[in-house]
C-alpha cells in the first residue's frame, strides 16, 4: 500500500470512528459532541461585560410612583447602575360595551398621567380579549365593538390625556399565532381589523403612534405543536395595512428548545428573529421604523424536573449577540430600530419558562443580570432603542 492510500485510509477510517461516536453521543446526551465541545470552550473562554446600562443618569424616584410597572423600571435601574429607558410595555384590553370602555378609559389615562410624570411612554399591546373572555375577530371586522371602542378613547382625551402621551398603541398582537379566536380567519383578515381599531384610535388621538406586531414563526393550524413554526414572509399580513395609521412594524421572536429528553430547538436569531422578514412586511407598509419584541431564557419546563431546559448567562450572551446582529443589519439598511426585552418569570405558571435575568443559576463569576446589562449597553453603544416589559407585581 502506498503513502498515499494510507493517508486516505487513516482519514477516512478516522472520519467514521468520529461519525459513529458523535451518533453514539447523541443518542445519550441529545447533543452532538461538537455541540458539547463548544458549550465547554464557552464556559471557560475570557470575556468581558459593560457594567453599566448607559452612561446617563437613572430617572429620580421611580421607587414613589404608583404603578407597578413604572416601579418595576426603578427596580431595573437598580441594577444597570444607571438610566435603563424611557418606554415600557403594558397590556390592555378592548371594552365589551361603552360603560365597561368608561371605567376602563379612566383607569387607562391615570396610568399614562403617571407615565407622563415621569417622562416613560408605553407600548400599549390590545389584546382581543374582554372580561367575558377572547373576542370573536370576525365580529370585532363587522364593527361590534366600534362603539364600545370610540367610547374608551373618547374618555381618556375627555382626561387631558394628549396625544404624545398615548405612547405607541398595537392592536391583535400576535395575529399568526393560534391564540386568538380567529377560526376561519385568514391572513389577509388582519389589516381590515387593525386598520379599523388604528382608525378608531386616532380619531381621538390624531397625532399618536400605530404599530402592529406579528410573530415571525406563522402557525397555519389553531392545533398546533411549537415544532410546527413557519418562517415565512408576512406579506399577506401587512397588504392593505393603511399606511397612514400605521407608524412602525413589530417583529416577534424567541428562541425556543424542546425538553431534555427531546431533540431539536431554535436558539438561532437568524431563524427566529430573521430581519429579512421584518424588512419585508415594513417595505410593504411603507416605514422604516422597525421594532423586535424578544427575549431568552434561562430555563424552561420548570414544572417538570426531568425535561428542565438550562441556559447559562454565557449561552444566553451569545443568542443576545445574535438578536443585535440582526438589529445591526437593519440599522446598516437605514432602518430606525428598537428592541423591547421581554422578562417576566413564568416558571410557576402554565407557560414554566423564566424569561428574567435574576436567575441564581449562575455560570461561575457571571452572572444572568450581567448579561442583560451588557445588552443593553450595547443597544445604546449601537443607538438601537431598548423597552422591557415584565409582570406588574
């Protein structure tokens, strides 16, 4: 045998011993060995992270204010060290009938009096849902709750509540996940029902934002599995979105991982968070004002001790850096960008995932608020707009 045939038999017979122990490897651990090579060469590598949020002053006495999420932006400011941002996300929902829009519109301007004072404005998600439950869209598209709607708005301008105050307000949020009642709803459905609560909006507030939001997995069935996303284009979506109500374009995204005894996942921004599909969608309706609703994990199936998923601060760092490349190229094409950072800890509910950065499950030194500080330094470092939204408590 000459050199030269050895040299090819040692390769190829060194290629299929690693084959066979990488499909040995992965019947046992769920992960490729390569994979776990790679989680053992970050959890070792030398790093560094900002340790402040920005370099501007925080927002005095927020620890005073009343509402619980202007309390929760002071408790985040804590722990940057510093100013974190002036936006925040709340939920509200659409009023059944017009004494129901009253009581509601009062409590909703008290809440945007106090925003107000402290200089924060919110991105209000409306939710299709009433006290009675979740809202039949189609009804909501034949103008059943026209009335109810004009009616809420109507009280909080009545309020002295002004039009730059409103903040930005996004209806059916989520529209291409199966969590709303939309049975037989297609997805050229959606602009006639966001154009129609946009339009009712502002008429009361002519001067304030519009924005819509859509997930960027689609799930075409109301019975469906996480492992069934599609990312597609969400050009049926945004046509016929009136181009004068709608001011930015939400994209939302989170990476995602089955449990411990599964395989498969998406921890990769370029898939579940790809900015291609968000540039689309606002090409179409005629903005270049974009913004991402995301976040990460720290551990998810928290119910279930034998599937819990962990994710430590230097893997959670590297998907981050993934989600503000994404913003970069966006900002590279002349796009304004902005990112709320999802965070509540959901681990004893239905949903059993921690979004929070206050996780005690720590990667040695690091910890998981270091991470989010260092994100948030590098969206200002970036000029990329930062909001949070966590559980009012």
């Amino acid at each position: 045998m000459s050199k030269k045939e050895i040299i090819v038999f040692s390769i190829l017979f060194l290629t299929l011993a690693f084959l066979t122990f990488d499909t040995l490897f992965y019947s046992l651990t769920r992960k490729h060995s390569y994979q776990f090579l790679s989680l053992k060469t970050m959890s070792t590598r030398v790093f560094s992270v900002n340790t402040r949020c920005s370099n501007e002053s925080p927002i005095k006495n927020l620890s005073k204010a009343n509402d619980p999420s202007l309390k929760q932006l002071g408790q985040l400011q804590n722990t940057c060290g510093s100013f974190a941002s002036r936006q925040i996300m709340i939920y509200t929902d659409i009023p059944k009938d017009e004494e129901t829009a009253r009581r509601n519109g009062a409590k909703m301007a008290n809440t945007l009096k106090q925003f107000s004072e402290y200089g924060v404005s919110p991105i209000v998600m409306a939710e299709p849902v009433t006290d009675w439950g979740v809202i039949d869209i189609e009804a909501f598209k034949n103008g059943q709750f026209d009335n109810s709607l004009a009616t809420y708005f109507s009280t909080i301008a009545q309020s002295n509540v002004a039009d730059d105050q409103m903040g930005v307000w996004v209806p059916f949020p989520e529209a291409n996940l199966p969590y709303w009642n939309r049975t037989n709803v297609k997805p050229n459905d959606f602009a006639p029902v966001a154009n129609r609560y946009l339009g009712i909006y502002k008429r009361a507030f002519p001067a304030a934002k519009g924005s819509v939001l859509l997930n960027s997995a689609t799930y075409e069935s109301p019975d469906f599995q996480w492992n069934e996303e599609k990312y597609i284009s969400l050009a049926k979506y945004a046509e016929h979105l009136d181009k004068t109500l709608v001011d930015s374009f939400g994209l939302q995204g989170f990476p995602w991982s089955p449990p411990t005894t599964s395989g498969g996942g998406q921890l990769h921004a370029y898939n579940f968070l790809n900015y291609k599909i968000a540039q689309e969608a606002a090409d179409i309706i005629g903005t270049k004002n974009i913004w991402f609703n995301t976040g990460t994990f720290s551990q998810k199936y928290t119910l279930d001790p034998i599937n819990t998923v962990r994710v430590t601060p230097l893997q959670r760092m590297d998907i981050l850096n993934d989600i503000l490349g994404q913003a970069k190229k966006l900002k590279e094409g002349g796009y304004n960008v902005s990112i709320n950072i999802y965070s509540p800890d959901r681990s004893d509910d239905i949903e059993a995932t921690d979004w929070s950065y206050l996780s005690k499950d720590n990667d040695g030194s690091v910890k998981h608020e270091s991470i989010l500080i260092d994100f948030v330094s590098k969206l200002n470092q970036n000029k990329i707009g930062v909001s949070f939204y966590n559980d009012p408590v």
